[in-house]
C-alpha cells in the first residue's frame, strides 16, 4: 500500500523502525514486548489505587465490631481491659496516635437512643475531667457512621507538656433499643496529622480507622 505521508515530511516512523525491528531478532523484540507491558500494568496498578494498604481487625467478642487500619503508620497492641482492641503509632513513626474501642452497655431505656447518648457522653467526660486537669471538650455533637447511630466529642489535653488532641465516639448497631455498642478513643499529639481537635479521625491514618468502624455481628 502506497504511502499517504506527503514527501517533504520524510520517511514514516514504521519505515525508519521497521528494519530494525526486523534485524533485532526474536530474543530482544520479545524482552522489549515484555518490558513494555510490565510497564502498562504498572501505570494501570497506580491508576487504579493499587492493592489497599488497609487490615481488618473482627472481634466478635464482648461486642462484636471490626475497622480497617493501616499497618504502616499503626501497630496492634496488647488491649488492657476492658479495652478489646489497642492500635498505636510503631516507635520509628513519631506521631503518638492511638486508637482503643472498648465495650459500652446502656441501661433500658426507651424512646430513641439519640436522647440518651447526650447524656452518657456527658457522664464520660465528667470522669474525663475529673481525672486529667487539661481536659478540655473543643466539640460534641451526635454522629452517623456507616448508617449506624452515635454520639462523640473532641477534646483537648496535655501529655508530657505537649498538647494532645482526641476524640470519643461512642457506636451503635441501628436497631431499636440497641444497648451494646464500642466506645471508641483515638488520639494524636499537636502536629502536621492534627493540626486541630476536629481533625483527628479526619486525616491518614485515623481516618482509616475512623470511617470504616462498624459495631453489632
């Protein structure tokens, strides 16, 4: 088939190519064949997000609740009760970020859960306070998680003379009359991942932890 490039733009790139192509012999052309596409599987590997970085923690037991961390930038600890699961930043990653969920039982109550939340949390950051001068509540307000009911609060502290960021959240199956749900603590010293109370759980790598909790079996 005749060439349709005009003759003053010069040879085509497959007639420049074409023989050398041809004069590699089977062994190179199949190496760069391969090479190149180890190289689109690659951009689309990176497109795509890649593998997820994140691990899933189950506990069935005393209340049954998973979430998603990532083991890079958090650790899994020995839970000291009545915690059932303790995260901490690994010692290289100067960060001081925790995560502890524990159980948290209501007693009878009826009407909607979302009148007596308010007033657990309340009783929870009353002994907070009694217990840690520098506790301060920066925010609190009721919260839904993956379509389950909750209540949570941010607040101030200092550890060591460094400020120390935090918030509470206190979980939900949504069912009705629901009354074994987690309390959930995370926590992170004043810096680049906590600039400010509101964002712990807002910014990597509580985030992870923070938008995949989900409570009841």
């Amino acid at each position: 088939m005749p060439s349709t490039v005009r003759p003053e733009f010069g040879p085509t790139l497959p007639a420049i190519v074409g023989p050398k192509w041809h004069a590699m012999g089977r062994a190179p052309r199949a190496a760069i064949i391969v090479a190149g596409l180890f190289v689109v599987a690659v951009a689309a590997f990176l497109l795509t997000g890649g593998a997820s970085p994140l691990r899933t923690v189950e506990v069935a037991a005393p209340v049954p609740f998973h979430l998603e961390y990532n083991p890079s930038s958090l650790q899994q600890l020995v839970a000291v009760r009545p915690q059932s699961l303790r995260l901490a930043s690994p010692n290289r990653v100067q960060l001081g970020q925790t995560v502890t969920v524990q159980p948290l039982h209501l007693a009878p109550y009826s009407g909607s859960i979302g009148g007596v939340l308010p007033l657990t949390a309340a009783r929870l950051t009353q002994e907070m306070s009694r217990a840690d001068r520098s506790f301060a509540v920066r925010t609190e307000g009721s919260v839904v998680l993956n379509d389950q009911p909750g209540y949570e609060i941010t607040f101030q502290t200092a550890v060591r003379g460094m400020v120390v960021f935090g918030r509470r959240v206190l979980l939900f199956p949504a069912q009705p009359g629901a009354r074994a749900g987690i309390d959930v603590l995370m926590t992170a010293f004043q810096g680049p991942a906590a600039p400010i109370p509101n964002s712990v759980g807002e910014r990597a790598p509580l985030r992870d932890v923070y938008q995949s909790l989900s409570v009841g079996g």
